[in-house]
C-alpha cells in the first residue's frame, strides 16, 4: 500500500529517537507549507493550505464533513463556467446555509490559471524551502522549550513524568494531533461531544479538568 509522508502517524508512545525526529520534521514541514493556488490539479481543496493562510479543513469544519471527498484537489470544486462548486453528500440544511455562503464568497476571490500549483516555504524570504531553515527552526524550539526537560526531575511516578513531559510537547494521540497525517479524522472530542479535541481541551478546558 502507497503512502505519503503526511500518512505516517505515532501510533505507538514506544518510539524511537529516529521516528521522533523525523515525525517532528514531518509536523514542521506542515505548518511550514503552503500551496499557491494555480490550475489545482495538486493541491487538495480541504486539507491543504492554500486559501487565507489556512486550510478549509479548518475555518470551515462542518462542511469539510459533507465534502464527497475531503482530499479531492481545488480543481474538482471549480466549474467550467468559471464558478466554484464543492461537491458535497447531501443537500446542504438551513442552518448550514451562512456557513455556505460564507465559504463561497471566500472561494469568489480564487481564480484557477494554467500554471501548475506551487509550494511555497513560510519560513524562508524567498518562499524556498531549504534544510538550514528547518533545522534552526527544530533547533530554536528545543531551546524555547528546554524547561520542560526539567519535568523529569520531579518526585512522582514515572508515568505522571512521561504524561507531563508528552503533554507539554503535544505528542498525546489526539485527534488534532492524527488530522496532521490522516484524512477524515473525526475532530469532535468523544467525551463531551461538543468542540475539537486537543490535548488543552482535554486537561484545561473540559468542565471536567476544571474541576480537578
């Protein structure tokens, strides 16, 4: 079975210092890319980032879950009119119908051209990727983050340790975490039914870990 690198995903908490590093440079080059919109034929109407900065997949979550398919690519959405057309499940509700439009009017402003999509680096000048910037990028970060080492000298069980130390750098298996590498996650958390799951959701926010 063929995959991409955006398919791999840390199924496992026993995983080696290679894996680590290569999916923390996977999670970089994700936020790092960008896609500049041409005859979209490349790059993917939901899940890429190529429309304000962002992915549909994430200003506009309840329409990526009718979408027909969440990793059809831009050009499938534009007709040959000129016009945009997401293909959707079903006939979309009336309380679905701002949200719509509002897609819509975004999507107005994108016209499809006869160049081929491009990928721009956000973090370069030149929009190139090289691998001198993501590395200081991965480096930098560390740094920033070299207090939460200091995890592991504190008095308590080894497990409360490691579950601290994968908190505070994101690796807990969530769902936002998984959406990074798999399509068709299901982001609402599966506790309280109500908003996305992330790991500050599910320690901070939740009414639950309030209480405690």
């Amino acid at each position: 079975m063929m995959c991409s690198v955006w398919d791999i995903t840390p199924f496992s908490v026993h995983i080696s210092t290679v894996w680590n590093g290569i999916l923390q440079t996977v999670d970089v080059i994700w936020v790092g890319t960008m896609a500049e919109l041409g005859n979209g034929n490349k790059a993917r109407l939901w899940l890429d980032k190529w429309c304000e900065g962002s992915s549909l997949a994430v200003s506009f979550l309840s329409a990526l879950w009718l979408a027909s398919d969440p990793s059809a690519p831009i050009s499938a959405a534009f007709s040959g009119e000129g016009g945009w057309c997401p293909v959707f499940q079903r006939n979309v509700l009336t309380e679905e119908m701002h949200q719509m439009v509002n897609l819509l009017g975004i999507l107005s402003t994108y016209a499809l051209t006869t160049a081929e999509d491009m990928w721009r680096w956000r973090f370069s000048i030149n929009g190139s990727y090289s691998v001198k910037s993501i590395y200081r990028l991965i480096v930098d970060d560390r740094v920033r983050h070299g207090f939460y080492s200091q995890v592991w000298k504190v008095s308590c069980p080894l497990n409360v340790k490691f579950l601290a130390w994968t908190i505070s750098h994101i690796y807990l298996p969530t769902c936002d975490t998984y959406s990074k590498f798999m399509d068709g996650i299901w982001y609402t958390c599966v506790l309280c039914d109500n908003v996305d799951e992330d790991t500050d959701h599910l320690f901070i926010r939740w009414p639950f870990s309030e209480m405690v």
